[in-house]
C-alpha cells in the first residue's frame, strides 16, 4: 500500500512539473571570452582623478582573476595606471582600453570641465524558454552603489517547482552566476537586492531557474 501511495506521488510530481524532467540536463554553453570595463567615466574634469574597473570572463561565463592592462591613446590629455586609475591632464578625448589573455575593452572618454558616468541602469526583456511562458520588462539599476534587480508589473512566468532568479552569462546555466533568490511571485512588479562583487556590466542575462531540476523557464537578455 506505502509503494502505490509513493508511486502515485510520484506521478502526481511528474504532472505538476510536466516536461521538466525532459530537460534536466544541459550542456554547458561555450561564449567567447571577454574583458568587461565596469566602472566606467564618460569624462573626467581636468585636474581630477577617477577610478576605473574591469573584469575578465571565460568561456563559460565565469569571473576570473586577470592582470589588466591599462593604456589611453593619449597620456597627456588622459593617463592611466596599472590599477585602472586614469588622471584628466588636458583638454581632449581619448580612447581608455582594458586588455587581458587577448580580449579588450574600449571605451572614449572626454577630459573637461566636469568628471561624468553612464546612465547607471541596464534594461531587458523576458521570453520563455522550450515550452515554457515567461514574459516582461525587468531593470538592473545601481542606487548609492547597491545594484537591485526590478520586475515590471507585465512580468509572468508559467508555475513550477523552487523557481529562483539568476544574473548569468549563459542562456541556460547557472554555473559562474550568482542567486539572487527564490520567485517572490509568478506575476507582477517584484525586487531583488543583488550583493557580493557585481558590477552593473558583469553578467549579461536573467534567469527564471527551475533550481530542483536543473531547467532554465525563460530568461532575458539586457539590451546592452
């Protein structure tokens, strides 16, 4: 009697998780490695000092420990230590790369009047993964430098089992991402505090994660 009754749970898990199961093992996905500036500076006022950031990414995605080398294509209007912290000299532009392992990031910087960054917020979109619905607008934004993660009120995700939110650099592995959490609801506007080391730029997708079987349900790319 104890074996139908645990059979039928059985059964009764497989219906509630429908083709999860089907997809509980992924293959790691390969992405071309790359350097990352993550603080950055669109200018800086002549005079001052700013600091810059980078990081290095393999080919899984994973954030790994890297010598960078730093260079500006002009020293005397911008220059740059080895530890990323750049000096506005004079009045111009110039072009700030961080290199590491053959993977580079550029990105111009103007020398003035005033020292100014990037918007600090990075937008994207959910779709769902195989056949699973997960649909919305979600925001990545950096406040008195803690980074939270918002759902808009159009977010929705299909049910099913310990459902947990990722920031990865693969479309379907959690492997180098960091957790943020299980799903606070299957619909509308929702937040979550991201800690540790992340960068605003440091991981370039979200993910609604299945954590019990190892299924992506949908995940969102940042646009940029």
């Amino acid at each position: 009697m104890s074996f139908k009754l645990s059979y039928l749970n059985y059964l009764f898990l497989l219906l509630i998780v429908g083709g999860c199961i089907e997809t509980d093992i992924v293959d790691q996905e390969l992405v071309p490695a790359r350097v990352e500036i993550t603080r950055k500076a669109t200018s800086i006022k002549i005079g001052e000092s700013y600091q810059f950031q980078a990081q290095y990414f393999d080919d899984l995605g994973n954030v790994v420990n890297a010598d960078i080398t730093w260079a500006s294509t002009d020293p005397g209007i911008i220059s740059i230590n080895d530890a990323g912290l750049a000096m506005a000299n004079s009045a111009g532009n110039v072009t700030i790369s961080a290199t590491t392992n053959d993977a580079t990031d550029m990105i111009p910087v103007e020398a003035g009047d005033v020292t100014s960054e990037p918007l600090l917020e990075r937008t994207g979109s959910f779709r769902g993964n195989r056949d699973y619905e997960v649909t919305g607008n979600f925001t990545l934004s950096e406040e008195t430098g803690d980074l939270q993660l918002s759902f808009s009120s159009d977010f929705s995700t299909s049910n099913g089992p310990g459902l947990y939110i990722y920031l990865t650099n693969s479309e379907s592995s959690i492997t180098g991402g960091v957790e943020l959490g299980e799903l606070k609801s299957n619909t509308g506007a929702q937040t979550y505090d991201v800690g540790g080391d992340v960068q605003l730029g440091t991981y370039d997708y979200v993910l609604v994660y299945c954590k019990p079987f190892g299924v992506a349900f949908g995940l969102g790319k940042f646009d940029k």
